[in-house]
C-alpha cells in the first residue's frame, strides 16, 4: 500500500475516499415514521437513475464534438454505451415493481408533491436530444439544482443539430434553415435529411451502423416511456400524480413519439 504524501500530509486514496462513500451513503434518508420497508428501495432507484441520467449527459457532450468533428468511430463508440445505459434504465423498472401498490400508498403521502416531473437531469436530456418542450419548464423552479445549466441546453444546438454537421463532413447537403433554425425549438422531421440518410445507409456500410445504434437508443428511450407508463399505472392506477398532473393520460402524450424522426420516417424506403 502506498504511503501517505510526504508533501501534503493527505492520507492515501483508499476505494472509500476516492468514491465519497461516507457521503454517498448517507444520502439515502427514508421519511416514513414508522419507517416502511419499501421506501429505501423508492429512493436509491431514483437516485441510481439520476446517477445514468448524469452520465448519459456527459456521454451526450462528447457525441455532440464528435458528430462536429466527423468522427464516425467516436461516436459509434459513445452510442453503444447510452444504448445499453439505456437498457439497464428499462431493466431496473422491474425492480420497482416488486414494489405492490399498497407498500407505495404506506408512505407516498410522505413525497407530497416531489415527483419524477421535476427531474432536471430528465429534462436536460429531452433537451439535448431535441425534444424541447418549453411548457415543461413551468414545473422546474428557477431554485432547482440545475435549472441553469437547462436553461442553457434550451438555447443551444442539440446532438440532432450535431447529427446534421456530421452528415455535412459525409457529403450531405443540409438545407440552410436548418443550420440557422430557432434553438428553442424542437428539432423536426425533415424530407431533405431524410434523403440524404438514405443515400447514406445504400453507399456507405460504416455509417449505418452509426444509424442503427442511434435508433436502438431512441427505442429504448421509448421503452422507458412505456415501461415507465406500466409501473405508474399498476402502482397508482387513475390517481393523480404526486407532481400535479392527470398520470396516465399525461405520460402517454409522450409515447412512441421519437426523438431521431428522420431515421424512423425512411425505413418504409430500404
Ligand atoms: C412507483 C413508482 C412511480 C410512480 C407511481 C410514478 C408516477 C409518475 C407520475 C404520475 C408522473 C406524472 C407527473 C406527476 O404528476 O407526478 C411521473 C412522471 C415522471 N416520472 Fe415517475 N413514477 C414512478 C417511478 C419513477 C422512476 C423510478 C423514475 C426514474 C427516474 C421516474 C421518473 C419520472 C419522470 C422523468 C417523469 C416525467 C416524465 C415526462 O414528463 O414525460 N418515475 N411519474
């Protein structure tokens, strides 16, 4: 083992300290009195999911300089793994569901109006994907951690404005509205792109597979949404949410909408 630092008398790294594990580990603070068994699992899902949203972001900045830069490989690479972070976000549904409705009602007073809604990590990748819905920003409080850093993914460029300089560097011509669009909006489906992905996937093998990742990982994004739908709807049934809106009927204005539109609109054409 090493010894501590000679120069600045700091104790050596152990797993424990390089990991924050004292903090982490008690980060974890049930509310229920008396406490309900079920609550513990209630928060480390939600805080594990916030952990693989964190991560997702990160992974989304390096695809977005990659798609800049042209590197295909770079991102091939990075959309393998938030394709299978993805799968584990779906995966790790079936553990909250062991959870029965009536554990989750013992304590679900104690949320009061804390809901998923407010996740700003959830909203920032919406956001960086294009998905950019400004009424949502009605339930993030200006005093949320993070709701700067979502303010800022509102005006910028999203990966599917990434996607287009990428297509640019493989000889796409991208229609000049779309390199100049308004950033608060979301990114829409659009008939040039869409030719232009098509050309690509006939001509060009290696890029295709870049193609096929990122629709692995949209589709598993709406596996999420629809898993998501499931759990709410058998732990909660008709309730409202705890957020405020309707529940069910809300949660399903996002499903099975994608968030790569044009490489869903072309497969009728291969
Ligand atoms: C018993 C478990 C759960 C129930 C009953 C539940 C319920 C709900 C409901 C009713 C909503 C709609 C907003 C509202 O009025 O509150 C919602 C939204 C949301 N929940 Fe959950 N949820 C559960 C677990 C989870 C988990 C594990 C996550 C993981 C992070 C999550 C993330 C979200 C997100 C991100 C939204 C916003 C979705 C959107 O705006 O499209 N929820 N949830």
């Amino acid at each position: 083992m090493r010894a501590a630092c000679e120069h600045c008398a700091m104790p050596p790294l152990t797993y424990a300290s390089y990991l924050d594990l004292e903090k982490l580990l008690t980060l974890q603070k049930p509310r229920s009195t008396p406490p309900e068994h079920d609550e513990m699992l209630f928060i480390i899902i939600h805080q594990t999911y916030e952990l693989w949203f964190k991560q997702l972001l990160h992974e989304f900045e390096k695809i977005k300089e990659d798609f800049s830069a042209g590197d295909l490989f770079g991102a091939i690479h990075s959309f393998k793994r938030v394709r299978t972070i993805m799968k584990t976000l779906v995966a790790q549904l079936d553990i909250l569901e062991t959870m029965t409705p009536s554990s989750f009602s013992s304590f679900r007073d104690r949320l009061e109006t804390a809901s998923g809604f407010q996740s700003v990590q959830f909203r920032e990748i919406e956001f960086v994907l294009g998905y950019k819905r400004q009424s949502t920003l009605a339930y993030v409080k200006p005093d949320f951690p993070g709701t700067d850093r979502l303010q800022q993914l509102l005006n910028e460029q999203t990966v599917i404005d990434h996607f287009y300089d990428f297509l640019a560097t493989r000889g796409a011509q991208i229609p000049a509205d779309l390199n100049n669009r308004d950033l608060l909006q979301p990114n829409e489906p659009n008939g040039h792109v869409q030719k232009e992905i098509l050309r690509l996937y006939q001509s060009a093998p290696e890029v295709s597979i870049l193609f096929e990742l990122m629709t692995d990982f949209d589709e598993g994004l709406q596996e999420w949404r629809y898993r998501h739908i499931k759990l709410v709807e058998r732990t909660i049934g008709a309730k409202h949410g705890t957020g405020g809106s309707p529940g069910v009927p809300f949660l399903k204005e996002s499903l099975f909408k994608p968030v790569f539109h044009d490489l869903w609109a072309i497969r009728h054409q291969m």
